[in-house]
C-alpha cells in the first residue's frame, strides 16, 4: 500500500510540472525527508502576488491529509490575516478533493490559483477595503427589494420533508427518490430508502447518510416534488403552489396530469397532439480522452463553480467527453444491430480518414444553454465520416433524428437542459464576462482520434457515462 501511495504522489507531482506554465508558477520543488514529511512541495510563487505555497506529505502518504502553508515573500505587500485564511481555505479544499486522484494537486493548485486572483491585489491593496465594497454593495440593496424578500413565504426544509415522509404511511417510500450533491461526483440520485435517515454522526460504516443542506431535491415517481433551487414545495404546499403531496398522488395514481389549480373551463379545445417519436435516442461519436485535455476542463470547471457554484448541476463529467458525429432514433433490437453491422461493414471506408488530429481552443456557446470548446485540425476528415454516416444510414431507412443544422463539432463543457425547472436559466447566470475573456483563446489540448463508438443517451449529469452499445477501432 506504502508503494502504491508513493506512485500516487509522484504521479501527481509530475502531472502538475506538465500543467504549470512559466507565466503561472516560477518553480516547482520536491523536498525528501523533511522533517516528519516524507514529501514537501514548494511552489514559487504566484507572479505580482508575492506568494510561496507549500504543501506537507503526512508520513502515510495520504493526501487528503496534506497540510497547505503559503508564506509572503514581499515584505509588507500583504497582512497575517489574508495568509491565515488563504491557509485555513486550502485546508479545506485538501479534504474535499479525491486523494486517489492522480491530478490532486493540479486541482489542489487551479483552487488556490482562483483564490489568490480572487482574494489578493497586484497593487496590494488591503483585505479591509475590499471587505467595505462588499458591505457598500450590500447596503445598495432597495427598500422595494427588501419588501419583496420579506414577502417570500418560508418554506419547508429538506429535514421537514424527511420527516414527513418518514411518519406519513400513505407515502409509498419505495416511489421516492433523493436528489443530492456528492463532493466527489456532482449531483447524483438514490431512493429514499437507500439513505441512513438518522443522526449522521451515528451512522454506521458504509452506510449512505448525507447532510440537510446537500439534499436539492425529492421525486415521487419521475416528478419533482421538493425543489430547493427554485423554491418548489408540492409536498407542505409552503410557498404557495396550490398542491401538497397528496394531491400529487391522487393526481399521478389517477393518471390525471392537470395541476390542481388549473381549470378545464379555461383551457381552448384542441385535438391531441400526437406522440412525438422523432427525438433521437442514440449518437455515433468519437471519445475524447486526453488527460490534457481533461486538466484543463479543471482548470475551466473551477473557474465557474467559483463565480456560481450551483453550476456544479450542469457540468458535463470528463468520464463522458466525446464529438457527435451523428444521432439517431433506434426502435428496435433489429434496428440496433442493423447499426452495428453498418458500422462493422464500414470500416474500410472509415479508416481512409484515421487517424485524425484534433486541437480544441477557446469557448463558443449554443442558444445561452451550452458552453462548449471549438475545435480545429483535420475536420475535414470528420466531416468526411459524418456524411458517410448519413448517406448509409438513409440507405438502411434508419430515423436519423436530430439531425438538423449544419455539422458542428464541438466539446461540451456545461449544458442547462431543457426542462421546467431549468427554463429561464442561460449561460449568463453561470459565465461572466471575464471568464469568456480569459479562455478566448486557451489551448485545452489535442487529441489523435482512431475509435468510433455508438452510445445511448441518458442523463449524463446523473449517471456519469453514456452506455456503449458498440465500438469500432482503426489501426
């Protein structure tokens, strides 16, 4: 085990020389046997800000029991007070990273990178002035604003409805599921009689128990019933939507979907509207794997969970990163393996193009609901693929949903989906300015692509990963 944390530091080392880049850090050191440390990493300094940071190896090599210490180098350019609390914000970043990442300390590093551009002045002004603009911005605050916020009817806690829904027999437990915030991997579901519901401190080893405030919402069935976002209470009815739990069950168990407080009378008379069958299922993509690629979307991914940490919701997980080269709709076994005899029958064709380079820079937006990085290279050689797809997919009468404007390729990196909840929110409320300035021309990494693999969709926020149906390998 010693021997294998040992290769998890050094790794982690050496991928953080890969990431630094001379304008960022001036040096990298690793120190042997200091003191009681196995290891010490001294990174000197942040350029303008006068600042070393230092990072402790415990004598087991666990990393998540690192200790972070920065030092001010210019006399006078900062005060205690700034660098104990740059110390006690690291520590706590330390404890929430994954330490069997092999990027550690690269994630470790992007963290105090934001801090120190965030929190300290290249022209060394003081931690009080900033703290007054705060409290100026504050107090700008309306009458009429305050008004409206004293107006808000308090709603329930999550504790409240995991109470109710404890003690009330007429709620089915088994049909409730449990949305909530994982440190490690976002936002994730769970049925409610998965979770460990008593003192969390008391709980048993292994045992799935989660604090009150990482709870973001409750189903019954496939509805959200309790939503702390944007303040929906279906259960208590505590902020005024007219509907409590029971009426949610009368309603669903009945097969009635109209909201209680919607009246038949006042809705026009109109035919119904048929199924729609023509949204695709399924996509035929090249995957995305570089770790360059994926350090920099870290970099990138802090950057915006420190200016609106809700966005953590609509993050797209690394493990998922692929081009679409086409979609589709699949009905069928039949239809299943018909793609992937095209697919296999195809190769030939398809290896005219591998292997192809990809180069992915700079961000670009669709509709304000995706954020995506562009790409460059031998496109050609995609688009070459992509047409192929098409043509032999319409010679097999396959329902190629989906594909409807004109071929982009492209890295997702946050996508608000398109439901009710979601509705009013853009990319401005989770992108500044700022932000898209500062990655207007940042060079994610490249990628040489030589696999084509078909995937069915799922909710890649929740589940992680899209399902590989079939995989075709150019040698």
């Amino acid at each position: 085990m010693a021997n294998l944390n040992k290769d998890l530091v050094l790794k982690n080392v050496q991928n953080l020389k890969n990431h630094l880049t001379d304008n960022q850090v001036q040096s990298l050191k690793l120190l042997e046997n200091i003191g009681c440390h196995p290891y010490v990493i001294k990174l000197t300094t942040f350029n303008a800000y006068g600042i070393n940071l230092t990072i402790q190896i415990n004598d087991d090599l666990d990393l998540s029991k690192s200790t972070a210490i920065s030092t001010l180098v210019k006399k006078g350019s900062q005060n205690d007070q700034r660098s104990n609390l740059f110390d006690e914000f690291l520590n706590e970043k330390i404890k929430a990273i994954d330490p069997k990442s092999d990027i550690f300390m690269i994630k470790l590093f992007q963290k105090s990178q934001n801090y120190v551009e965030k929190n300290f002045d290249k022209n060394n002004e003081n931690l009080e002035k900033k703290s007054s603009v705060r409290t100026k911005q504050i107090r700008k605050k309306t009458d009429d604003e305050a008004d409206i916020s004293l107006k808000k009817a308090p709603m329930k806690t999550a504790g409240d409805v995991v109470n109710r829904i404890q003690w009330d027999e007429e709620i089915n437990k088994e049909f409730i599921t449990v949305g909530y915030i994982d440190r490690f991997l976002g936002l994730k579901e769970c049925s409610f009689s998965t979770f460990d519901w008593g003192d969390i401190v008391l709980a048993d080893y292994g045992a799935l128990a989660i604090p009150e405030h990482r709870i973001s919402y409750f189903k019954f069935k496939d509805e959200i019933i309790w939503d702390k976002k944007s303040r929906l209470d279906n259960i208590f009815g505590s902020t005024g939507s007219g509907q409590t739990i029971r009426d949610v069950i009368y309603r669903l168990e009945n097969f009635e979907f109209k909201p209680k407080n919607e009246t038949v009378s006042e809705q026009p008379e109109s035919k119904p509207k048929k199924i729609e069958t023509d949204n695709p299922n399924y996509f035929i993509s090249v995957p995305i794997n570089s770790f360059q690629i994926k350090s920099s979307f870290d970099l990138l991914n802090s950057d915006l969970l420190e200016y609106n940490d809700q966005v953590e919701n609509f993050l797209v997980p690394d493990s998922s990163f692929h081009l679409t080269l086409c979609t589709l709709r699949i009905d069928s076994e039949q239809e299943l393996n018909q793609i992937k005899e095209l697919m296999n029958n195809s190769k030939e064709i398809f290896a005219q193009n591998f292997p192809i380079k990809i180069e992915f820079q700079g961000l670009e937006q669709f509709y304000k609901k995706v954020l995506y990085v562009k790409c460059y290279g031998e496109l050609e050689k995609l688009e070459n693929i992509h047409k192929t797809f098409l043509s032999q997919l319409e010679k097999k009468n396959i329902n190629m949903a989906g594909n409807y404007y004109t071929f982009v390729p492209h890295l997702t990196a946050l996508k608000i989906n398109s439901n009710s909840n979601n509705r009013n929110l853009t990319l401005n409320d989770f992108v500044d300015e700022s932000l898209l300035k500062k990655y207007e021309n940042f060079k994610f990494g490249e990628e040489i692509i030589n696999r084509i693999q078909l995937c069915k969709m799922t909710n890649i926020i929740i589940n992680k990963v899209y399902p590989i149906e079939h995989e075709i390998t150019m040698q």
